[in-house]
C-alpha cells in the first residue's frame, strides 16, 4: 500500500514540476537568474500532458487500492496532498499564458 502512496506522490511532483516549466523560467528571468540553460525547459515541456495524464492516472488507482483495502486516515492525507498537487499541475498548465503575461508585465 505504502508503494501507491509513494508511486501517486512522486508523480504528483513530477507533474508539477513539469507544469511549471514554463512559468518557472520566466520567474527566474525576472530574479535576474538567466542564462542558456533555460532552453532545457523546452524540451520537458513537450512532454507536459503525457506526465499529467500519467500521473492522474497513478493517482486515480492509488485511489481505487486505498478504498478497496480500507485504508488507514493518514494513508488517505497523503494521497489528498499528492492530488492537490496534481490539480495544481493541471491548473498551471492551462493557465500558463496568463501566468506568462503577468509576469512578462512585472519585467
């Protein structure tokens, strides 16, 4: 069970490391922290929706494996925080262009 809940949180983290992929670089450039490396993050966005389905999808069966084996509360928050952070993911992807212009603005 501990597997699930590990397997859902590190693709949690993933995908939200891969929806700010975008966004991040643009806040870097804006702390004055830039440079040629910042073309990498081009590359991982591409690979953005197939990490967030994946992820959604570990998260949806690690679901399904705590209900059907009644799992203890503290098995359940962990896997709550690790779908907050996909739903954030999902929300940062499909709100990029609107985050990039705001902060494109602050520059």
């Amino acid at each position: 069970m501990r597997g699930h809940i590990r397997a859902s949180l590190a693709s949690s983290l993933a995908s939200l490391g891969v929806a700010t992929c975008c966004v991040m670089p643009m806040a870097m450039m804006l702390l004055g922290l830039g440079g040629s490396w910042i073309a990498v993050f081009g590359k991982i966005a591409a690979a953005s929706f197939y990490v967030l389905g994946a992820s959604t999808v570990i998260i949806a069966l690690a679901w399904i494996a705590v209900y059907r084996r009644h799992a203890v509360g503290h098995m359940k928050a962990w896997l709550t925080i690790s779908t907050v952070l996909t739903a954030l993911a999902w929300i940062l992807v499909f709100n990029e262009t609107r985050i990039n212009d705001f902060l494109i603005s602050l520059m």
